[in-house]
C-alpha cells in the first residue's frame, strides 16, 4: 500500500485528517477520528458493496476480515485464531458476561474497580439484575491519585473479602487506561493477580491498542478487548476482542446471535458461505446484516500508521510525551496541577488530567455550560468532570496536536473560567 511520505507529527500530519480548519480536536479519546486516506478506503469497499452486495458480503468481505484479524493480532502479538473484531469495547465486555454461566449456589461474583466505565458497570448491575440471585458484584473502592502498589493491595483485599463472605470471585475486569480520569491502571500486574488467584480477568482496553504497548503473549489475560476506532485510526466502530483458544467454547453466542451460533438442539439452516476458520472465529465473521467497512479498514489503518507516520513506538513516543508535557503547560497557565501519583504511573498514557481553579460549588451549575460554549464558542471540546471533590479537564495528546494546541487550550480554559467567576 502506497499512502505517501512519512510526515513530521504537529501541525504538518493534519493534513492527513479532515477536520473543519476551524476546530481543534482535543478530546480523541472519547469517540476516536480515521484520516483522509483511510476515510477513502472506507469508501472503497463500501462502493465495493453496493455494487455486487452479494459477492461482495458473502465471499469477498470475509477474507478482507480474516486480513485485518491477522494484521491486529500481529500488532497485539497474539495469534490470529484468538482474534476477533467487533463493533466497540462495549459490546466486547457484553459478550464475555452474557456468555458466562453462573453456579446454582450463589456464591459467584464479579468484582470491578470503582473507575469501571459507565456502561460496563451498567453491563454488570443487568448481569446481577437478570441472574436469579446466582451472581452478585463487589466493587473494589481506589481514589487517585494512588500508587500502582494501592491499588494490588485493593484488589487482594476485596478478593480476601469475597472468601470471608462465602463467596467466589469469578471473574475481574479492570481497565489499561480509565476514562474519567483517564489513567493508566496497572492492568499488567492485577491480570498476573488474577491468574494467581484462579480468577478470570476480563480487560477494558477501550483506550489501547494505538495507545499504550500491547503483548497478549506477555500479558495473557483470559479475555481482552480493545476500540480499533479511537487511537488506532480505524472508522468507527470497530474493537478487538481476544479470546484465548482455551477459552473459546465458553463464548458459544454473538451479540446478538446470528447465524454462526451452534445449537444444541438441531442444525438449522445457514444462508451464509461455509465459514473455513474455526467455530469460535466463524461465529463472528456475520452477526447481523450490517457495515462491515470498518473492520476491512483494520489492516490499512495500520499500513498507513506504519507508511506514513513512522510506526508504533515513534507515534507512542510523541503522544505520551506531549501529553505529559501539554498537561504541564495546562496546569501552569491555570495556576493548578496534573492529577498524577508520586511515581508517575498514572499518566503512562496520551490522556493527562488538569485540575480547575473552580469549587465544586462553581462546577456543579457550570461544566455543562463550559463544554457547550467551547464548542459553540471556541471550535473545540474537553471532558470536564468532578473527582474527588474537585473539577478537572481531560485533555488527549495526538499526532496532529503539539504544544501550542494545549497552551491554546489552557488560555481558553481559563477565559471561561473567569466568566464563570465574573457570573
């Protein structure tokens, strides 16, 4: 694939994105962005769709997936039979509970850390809601700033916890990067704890893969998803999940079911190709009659990250420092500070957290209002929130942002706040 000469990061790789010349995009993690080339892509086998849909869905469409399966999990390191794609992180973690069976005696529980994503913990209260009292959760309480240490200490305690109550910790899912705060969790010491524990770990990666390094045959989780759409450049929407082989046959369903779901009362008729890969993989390959662009994207998205802007480690060396470097600019201009912990674990990632020079008092009828009037007002959008008791901005460093962009964010940061003070 030929996408062109490799670019410097800054204001020179825009040109490769398509955003409005007016709008500056500080907030990529929340729903990610693809560029120019790979939009084109995107086009290109949607046209390739519409114009034989047959040919195309049912026997062109899944070697194109097979590709992208292999270029990812050569990319995650793992093998290309525990890979699979879906449509986010989000359904990855609805498959892996929906799917687990739960002991009739009511002991299994699943335990999650207070910063699990809103969604999934959702995800686990229906899982609770819907189990006939045969599954319970516990929530494993951290408050950052926190050292990686705290938070193994939390998890063991909860576990030691489970046991004392009669219970059985079944499975634990934890995050690689939270969202707000976005920080890095110690994702690769609390999945050893896990195996050492005989718990299965389930791991968020939502903010990964095209983030932060990924070794699924260093790390061996028992299960692993990621979003292919947010740092990794793929359209939207579009998630890894990783399913070691030992663990496949507890995955029997999609979500939703379709056609590769093997019953256990009787074959029923398939309209689709007699899939080649194995069940596991095969299940996945067709759920549902939807836009399969995003997943053909995968393995172009990586070509052009590699052709183009140099290649993982040199795009994980820009963007983690310039977040930790933005962060600072921030926090100066505002007078406050980066949410970090002593050891700086917490921001070994391309999202920094800035504190506000407002009360919770002040934040609670203004951050909404702040984050309209940046978009209406300033062409641009930042996460506000409140954590423990005081208000914060999460900012996402990117290929195509360098440091001007954050020392332009924390003076129009700092605009709003004065307005919200002057009120």
């Amino acid at each position: 694939m030929d996408f062109g000469p490799v670019v410097s990061f800054g204001q020179r790789a825009l040109q490769h994105f398509e955003f409005d010349p007016n709008y500056r995009n500080l907030n990529h993690g929340s729903f990610g962005t693809t560029t120019r080339a790979i939009r084109k892509k995107l086009q290109y086998y949607q046209d390739l769709t519409e114009a034989q849909p047959d040919k195309f869905i049912r026997y062109d469409a899944p070697g194109i997936i097979n590709e992208s399966r292999a270029a990812v999990a050569e990319l995650i390191n793992a093998p290309t039979e525990t890979v699979v794609l879906v449509q986010n992180a989000t359904t990855g973690v609805n498959t892996i509970l929906r799917n687990m069976t739960w002991n009739d005696d009511c002991k299994d529980e699943i335990i999650y850390f207070s910063n699990i994503y809103g969604s999934c913990g959702k995800t686990v209260d229906y899982i609770v809601d819907t189990g006939l009292n045969r599954v319970s959760a516990r929530e494993i309480p951290i408050t950052y700033p926190c050292e990686d240490d705290e938070v193994l200490a939390a998890f063991k305690a909860a576990v030691d916890d489970s046991v004392k109550e009669g219970k059985r910790a079944r499975i634990c899912i934890f995050d690689t990067v939270s969202s707000l705060p976005g920080l890095a969790m110690p994702f690769e010491r609390l999945t050893k704890a896990c195996r050492e524990a005989g718990i299965l770990s389930l791991v968020d990666g939502a903010q990964g893969v095209g983030m932060i390094d990924l070794d699924m045959q260093t790390l061996d989780p028992d299960f692993f998803v990621s979003n292919c759409h947010k740092w990794l450049y793929v359209p939207r929407g579009c998630a890894v999940l990783y399913v070691p082989v030992k663990h496949q046959s507890m995955i029997a369903s999609t979500l939703p079911t379709s056609h590769g779901y093997i019953s256990r009362t009787g074959e029923r008729h398939n309209p689709l190709p007699k899939g080649t890969q194995s069940a596991f993989v095969n299940n996945f390959q067709f759920v549902g009659t939807v836009d399969l662009s995003p997943y053909l994207c995968v393995r172009d998205a990586i070509a052009f990250r590699k052709e183009v802007l140099g290649g993982e480690a040199k795009i994980l060396k820009y963007i983690h420092a310039l977040a930790k470097e933005g962060g600072k600019r921030v926090a100066e201009i505002l007078g406050t500070e980066v949410l970090d912990n002593a050891s700086e674990t917490l921001s070994r990632s391309a999202m920094t957290n800035v504190a506000l020079p407002l009360t919770p008092e002040q934040g609670a009828s203004s951050l909404k209002w702040m984050e309209e009037r940046m978009v209406k007002d300033y062409g641009t959008f930042i996460p506000l929130f409140q954590y423990n008791g005081r208000l914060w901005a999460r900012l996402s460093a990117q290929v195509y942002l360098d440091i001007e962009d954050f020392e332009w964010a924390g003076r129009m940061l700092l605009k709003l706040i004065e307005r919200v003070k002057s009120t």
